[in-house]
C-alpha cells in the first residue's frame, strides 16, 4: 500500500496536524493563519503558519498582524513557509522586509503497512505507554533538549488532546531510544525521536518506528508522516530505509537572524 495522497490540502492538513501533535502555549487565528508562541526547544511549534491568503488577501496587513503578535511576546516574528499552501507572495515579501532564510524542512509520509513492514524486527525489548514518563523524557532531553525550560516541555506535551503514544528502545534494562506518535484522523504523526550516542547504528530507531506505526494500526491509522531536517542525512536514510518519502521541502524566515 502508497501512502496516502499528499496534494496541497493534504499537505496544509498534515502541518495543521502536527501544530495540533506540538500545541503552542498561545495561539490566535487571522485570516485561516495559525500565530503561534511557545517557549519551548520545539520552536517550530511557536512559528506563523500563514495558511491561505491571510484577511481578505491583504498580506501586508496578515503580516503586520502576526508581527504585532509576536511583539507583544517581545520575540521575532518567525513563518514557516511551504509552497503551494502558504500565499505565493509571503516569502518575497518577507525578504523586502528584511527577514532572514533558514532552515530547510522535509515533510515525509509512509503508510502504516510499509512502516511496520521495513522497520524490521532487531529483538529489542520495546516498550509503549501512553504518557511520557520521566526515563522517556530523560534521553530525548539528552538528544534534544539542551537550554530547554523542563517545565514548559512538559506543559506541551500534556497539552497534547489527540491520542498519542510514546515508545522506549531498552538495551539492559536501560532506556536508549525514544520516539513519539500522535493519531489525529488517520494520520500518525512521528514526533521526538531521539537515540543516545553510544546506541546508534544498531536498529533502536527502527523499533521505536516500528513499535509506533504497531500503535498507530490498531487505532485505524493508515498514513504515517514526519518533519525533518533537510540537511540530517543520518536521519533521512533512517527515514527512507522505513520507507517514508518526500512530499514537499519548506523553510523558515525569521525577523532575527540565528
């Protein structure tokens, strides 16, 4: 079985389901656009997804309205930008504005069958639970989480409505791979997966994936998707070996630069 179709809408859908999977501390609509702020070492989950054409197809005043926003968070204003769902003028006119390029993203999708088919099976004790618990949290703060407020990370990840899951790779008795996925209308998204160092190259991230698209069937779920960074090659071939591929590239521009 493909995955499931990813025109626009799909993919406008998609992004809007993992806004839902990463929920920002404060978000406001304008226009169909999400203005989102979180503190958070997710900070992808505090960006404008400026969906549609903003108010009335005023984008100069869309923008003025999100860096407003952001200006009474005294943060920069900061837009994930994907073609062929976010205005085709934005990131033009971002860039006149003095906005600054980074970040480019791959939006990945595999279907549930191909997953629980490519992953493989490499004889790790795997676990799944429906919460993350602090062991869980332990190795994707090791991986991801330097700088980060522990409590605000927290604070999203019980913000999470939809149902989700959290899967743990052990290798004697000890946690050394993590990975989360959350199900929100036939999509499984994959979210936090993170492998300690000394683990890597021995399959765990294949089980947590595994594990995970296991979860995501028995809930219905027939897509599975992700993001990430389009300069990882470590973790493309990851993802590709799974069996998810590329629907779309998107990047990020920022009103200060990084």
């Amino acid at each position: 079985m493909s995955a499931p179709g990813c025109d626009s809408a799909t993919v406008r859908a998609l992004q809007e389901k993992a806004a839902r999977a990463l929920p920002a501390e404060h978000v406001e609509g304008f226009g169909g656009w999400w203005l989102r702020r979180t503190a958070s070492a997710s900070w992808w989950a505090g960006t404008v997804l400026p969906h549609g054409e903003g108010a009335a197809g005023e984008l100069e005043r869309a923008v003025s309205v999100a860096e407003r926003f952001y200006a009474d968070f005294e943060v920069p204003a900061c837009f994930q930008l994907t073609p062929g769902v976010c205005p085709d003028e934005l990131d033009t006119l971002l860039a006149g504005r003095g906005y600054h390029r980074h970040t480019l993203m791959s939006l990945r999708t595999a279907s549930v069958s191909g997953v629980r088919a490519s992953a493989g099976v490499n004889g790790s004790e795997v676990r799944l639970v429906e919460s993350p618990t602090d062991a869980w949290f332990d190795v994707w703060h090791a991986v991801h989480g330097a700088g980060a407020d522990l409590r605000r990370e927290w604070d999203m990840l019980a913000r999470v409505e939809q149902p989700s899951a959290c899967a743990c790779v052990l290798e004697k008795g000890e946690i050394v791979a993590v990975g989360r996925a959350v199900v929100d209308t036939g999509w499984a998204g994959v979210f936090g997966m993170a492998t300690l160092p000394r683990a890597r190259g021995r399959g765990a991230a294949r089980d947590v994936l595994r594990s995970l698209a296991d979860w995501a069937s028995g809930l219905g779920a027939e897509g599975m998707y992700l993001q990430v960074d389009g300069d990882n090659p470590s973790a493309l071939r990851l993802y590709e070996r799974a069996g998810f591929v590329e629907v779309c590239r998107y990047h990020y521009r920022s009103a200060a630069p990084w």
